[in-house]
C-alpha cells in the first residue's frame, strides 16, 4: 500500500537544519503515527511522502514556505518593561510565554531586553528555516472513519479518546 490521502503512517524520522544540526528525531523512542492528508504535519514533508511504501527511506528538504512559514515582522513586538509590572525581573532573554492579544493567547519568546524594552516574536521557532528530514516509512493502513472525521490517528501511537 502507499502513502495517499486517509492513509495512517507510521515512520521514523529526524529533522536537521541547513548546518545539520538535529533539532528533532524520534530515535530511541516511539514511531511518529499520523492521518495523511489532515495537517498533522507540515505540508512539505507530506508532500514529499506522498506514495512511498513501507520500507522506503527518503531524505526530504522543506523550504520555509512548505514549513513553519517565513518570519512575519508583524509577530516581532517591542514592549516597554513597564507593562510586565514586578515580574520583568523574572523575564530574561529565551524565555517562552502565551501573550494575550485581541486573536486570543499566542506563543512568544523574548529575543532581547534592552534600555527599557522587552522584544518579544511570535514567529514559529523553526520559521524561515530550510527543514532537512531523513524518514522511515514502518507502517501504512487505511484510516477508519472515525479517524478521518476527527482528523487524527487513533489508538495505540495515536490519540485516544
């Protein structure tokens, strides 16, 4: 059977940067499980494993675009000290927090604190970046139709309810 759309795959894989280093893998652990076709991962990847087979390897190179995105300069935001109130002494660079924001809570990180100004980015950590992935392919099996009314695997390596 290959990989197409409603298919459960069950793969290993590890993901490097552009200079190799590995920022993801799930070596040593379990397999990653996913519904082919749901956005459960990156469009790239998916794209790229569209009919492979059990037992095929491939070495697959994502392009922001297909990723995590290009930065947005619209999520970078610079917010004065004062508006963290007592707790700017426990902000420090690298930090990750939810900021509230008229869209509802979004994820950021603190990327520099200087002469009063906290600047914070709501960009993914891996936006703008080229994603290299070597991949496994172990398993695929049809979805049942549960799984693709909800959109995700069920079950042992999936989700269950």
């Amino acid at each position: 059977m290959a990989i197409k759309q409603n298919s459960v795959v069950t793969m290993h894989y590890e993901l490097k940067d552009a200079s190799g280093e590995v920022l993801d893998s799930s070596k040593g652990q379990e397999p990653l499980v996913y519904l082919h076709g749901a956005s459960n991962i990156i469009i790239g990847l998916e794209e790229q494993l569209e009919g492979k087979v059990v037992g095929d390897n491939i070495n697959a190179v994502v392009q922001p675009e297909k990723g995590y995105g290009v930065p947005v300069e619209a999520l970078v935001q610079k917010v004065p000290t004062e508006a963290f109130g007592d707790e700017i002494d426990q902000i420090e660079v690298g930090m990750r927090f939810q900021a509230e924001t008229e869209q509802g809570p979004v994820p950021v990180v603190v990327t520099a604190i200087e002469d009063g100004i906290v600047t914070v980015d709501g960009n993914h950590p891996l936006a703008g970046k080229e994603l290299h992935f070597t991949c496994s392919i172990a398993e695929i099996r049809e979805a049942s139709g549960e799984e693709i009314e909800h959109g995700h695997v069920h079950g042992p390596g999936g989700h269950q309810h």
